[in-house]
C-alpha cells in the first residue's frame, strides 16, 4: 500500500503541476548541513529550510502564507537540489535560481538584496551591511533579518559576522554556518 | 485549525480513498479513480471549509469519480457472442487480494458499497446511507448480507487461512 501511495502521489503531483494547481512544491535533500527542505512557487525558490526549523512547521506555514495547495514534487526543485550538490561538493560559486522572495518585506528584503552582493568565500559584518543598506544603526534589525531568512544558505546569510570576529548566530545553528565558511574558504 | 499542506492530506486518507476505488470500481481502474479523486480535491481544498470531515469529503468525491468511471465502462461495453478470454482483472497472479476483489467485485452494487464505506472507508451508517441513498438501517443491513456473502465466496488469503 506504501509503494502504491508513493507513485500515486508522484502521480498527482505531475498532473496538479499540469493543471496548474501545483501552488508550492517541495523536497528535501540531505546535505553535510543535514536535511534541507526546499520549496518552490511557479515564480521561483520560496523557502530552503534547515531541520531545526522543523520541516513540518514550516510546510504548514507555507500552507497559510501562500497556499494549501502543497505538494511533494521533486520535478519543480531538480535545478535547485542540482546547484546545492554542486555547491556542497565546492563547484559552484554562485546560485543561479529564480527566487520568489514574497516571504521576506521592507527592510528585510532590502537586506536580503544586499547579502546576495557578499561574495563566495568572503564574510561581512551585521554593521557593514546595515551601512550597505542605508541604516547604519540598523544592526539589530539585520540580524533580525539573517535569522529570518527564508532563502539559507542559497541568500549566504550565512556570510556575515559580529564585527569582533566571531560568528555570531545563525538560523541552521552554529556548526552549520562554521560548516559553510570552511567549505567556502577551502574550495 | 488552519487548513493542512495538501501533502498530509494525501498521506492520510490516501490509502482509505485507494481501498474505496478498489472496492468500486476493481484494482485495475482504482488508479485512475484516485488520481481523479484528489485532482478535484485539490482544486477545491482552499475553499474547503475550516473544521470540515475531510474523509467523509475524499470519500464523496471519491464515489462520484468511481460511478463516473462505471458509466464510462459501460458506455464502452460492446455486447458480444462468445466473451473473449481476458488477462485478470482482479490483481496480479500471487497478489494476496487478489481473490478478494474478485469475490467483492461479486456482490450486488448496493452490497458492495456498503461494505466498501464502512469495512474499508469506516465511515458511519448514517453516512453511507447519506451517499448511497436509503436509511442507515438499510445500509447495515447491506453491509451485514455483503459480509455474509463474502464469508461463503472468499475463502482468505493464502497467510490467512
């Protein structure tokens, strides 16, 4: 009955994304950081999320933003999950996704726009990319805007620091965003 | 409680809609009827009302999209003289439910729908008889005479006997 509901289910997810009812589309890829959730509107990459975010949470709450319509339809997500093995195996760079940032407003935004010009293998500090995005005692508020990024890794939040040098926090924890920087600088 | 990401809804009640196509319509059509089933459920889930019995709604689309396909059958239905011999529509060879179906497949229509809804679905007689027509006490009689037939025809599963 498992193996009959699986080739159903992927089944419907060709024909809802046909009929135009596939309104996110998500998988999940394991990668040195853990398992990472990926979703996806037709507009582009919504939400990469780490396992400490709690995959479920966050379907449901892509379910109340943007759409019930949630299914698990790998098709929709092969050029991201292909990028993120690229990358995770130091051979790419830099993502090229169409991203759909509609969870993400105002200055967060702004701040998200300015952390995807923050280089491969380079860090910048909470106050530098305040400056950068014309509120320079905005530091608290960038933070804010890292530890809510709905787009890790792919949007390299992880590339900023505490100006004293330390890393600071990160929404994968800790090690993940350690496990980042050392790829980066290794690569 | 906010409506679910449709995937769990899939993952839920999928196997209970997969058994009520099979029971109506047979296993090989049940594909088909389920895919159709949760296409419609799909397009319909954001305006389902919050607090709904999803199972009870799967299982009506459910019904509608079987009898749709039992219509469509019979519409290509061709009356011949000698019946030709056909590969099995009831699973394939060693598949342990095979001989089930069959044996369901059997029963006259109202006997098999009650059957499929309450044994299989699990949905109350007051519900079955809502979907099938007549009165609850209608639908356990059938449900009760389908039991008993398939006791007579349906001699178990290899493991179970």
């Amino acid at each position: 009955m498992t193996a009959d509901l699986d080739r159903l289910a992927a089944r419907l997810a060709r024909a809802a994304d046909d009929a135009g009812l596939l309104d996110v589309a998500f998988t999940t890829v394991d990668t040195p950081v853990g398992p990472l959730l990926l979703a996806a509107t037709g507009q582009g990459l919504v939400r990469v999320a780490y396992a400490a975010e709690d995959h479920d949470a966050v379907l449901q709450s892509l379910a109340d933003r943007i759409s019930p319509r949630v299914l698990r339809a790998p098709a929709r997500l092969d050029p991201a999950v292909r990028q993120l093995e690229e990358y995770f195996a130091g051979r790419r760079r830099a993502f090229d996704l169409p991203l759909d940032l509609r969870l993400s407003a105002g200055f967060r935004r702004d701040v998200l726009t300015r952390l995807r010009e923050v280089g491969y293998g380079r860090t910048a500090s909470y106050a530098a990319l305040a400056a950068a995005a014309g509120s320079p005692r905005a530091v608290r508020a960038v933070g804010t805007a890292c530890a809510t990024n709905p787009l890790p890794v792919v949007v390299p939040c992880h590339r900023v620091v505490r100006s004293d040098g330390a890393l600071g926090d990160y929404v994968g924890g800790v090690a993940a965003k350690r496990t980042l920087l050392s790829l980066e600088a290794a690569a | 409680m906010p409506l679910e990401p449709f995937e769990a809804v899939v993952r839920r009640h999928g196997p209970t809609v997969l058994r009520v196509c099979r029971a109506v319509v047979g296993p090989d059509a049940a594909d088909d009827a389920w895919s159709e089933t949760f296409l419609a459920a799909l397009r319909a889930y954001p305006a389902l009302p919050l607090g709904s019995d999803v199972e009870a709604w799967l299982v009506t689309i459910a019904r509608r999209k079987a009898v749709d396909q039992l219509r469509a059958a019979a519409r290509r239905a061709v009356p011949v003289a000698e019946p030709p011999e056909v590969p099995s529509t009831t699973g394939l060879p060693g598949e342990r439910d095979g001989e089930l179906w069959a044996a369901l497949a059997g029963l006259p229509e109202k006997q098999r729908q009650t059957v499929a809804y309450h044994h299989l679905a699990g949905l109350p007689y007051a519900e079955i008889a809502a979907l099938v027509g007549g009165t609850p006490e209608a639908a356990r009689r059938a449900a009760a005479d389908g039991i008993a037939a398939l006791r007579r025809t349906y001699r178990g599963a290899p493991d179970d006997r």
